[in-house]
C-alpha cells in the first residue's frame, strides 16, 4: 500500500489544518519547556500558543531542547 501526501484544494481546509500544524507545535514548544523547568509566564505562553507562524515556530523547536531560560529562545522574550 502506497500513501501519498494529501494536497488540500480549499482555502478553508488549507487554512484549518495548517493552523493545526502551528498549534501542534506550539504545544510541543511548551511541554518541552515544562519537562526542563523552564518558567513561562502567562505572556509568554500566550505568545508561543497564538502564534502560526511556521518558520518562527521550527525556531523555537530547534532552540527549546536546549532551552535554560525562555530568552534562550530568542529576542521576542527578552524582559
């Protein structure tokens, strides 16, 4: 059985499912931060959970393994 990678053709399924993908991601942003002890405040947690941005989001997955404190992810959670 051979499986291939769906291309949607609406805007709405396009649209929807993308935002999926970011909230996906953002939710593995936080729970990684979580395990290393990493304190969130509320705004930044806002932050992470309402973006949709996919390249700013990959960053922030890249970064967050490594992660000792939420600036360590880059300079929009500078104090």
């Amino acid at each position: 059985m051979s499986t291939t990678a769906h291309q949607y053709q609406s805007d709405f399924a396009r649209r929807n499912f993308s935002a999926g993908e970011a909230s996906g991601e953002a939710k593995a942003v936080l729970v990684v931060l979580d395990a290393r002890g990493v304190a969130v405040s509320e705004e930044h947690r806002t932050l992470i959970a309402d973006c949709t941005d996919q390249d700013q989001l990959e960053t922030w997955l890249r970064r967050v393994g490594t992660a000792e404190k939420i600036q360590d992810l880059g300079d929009q959670f500078a104090d």
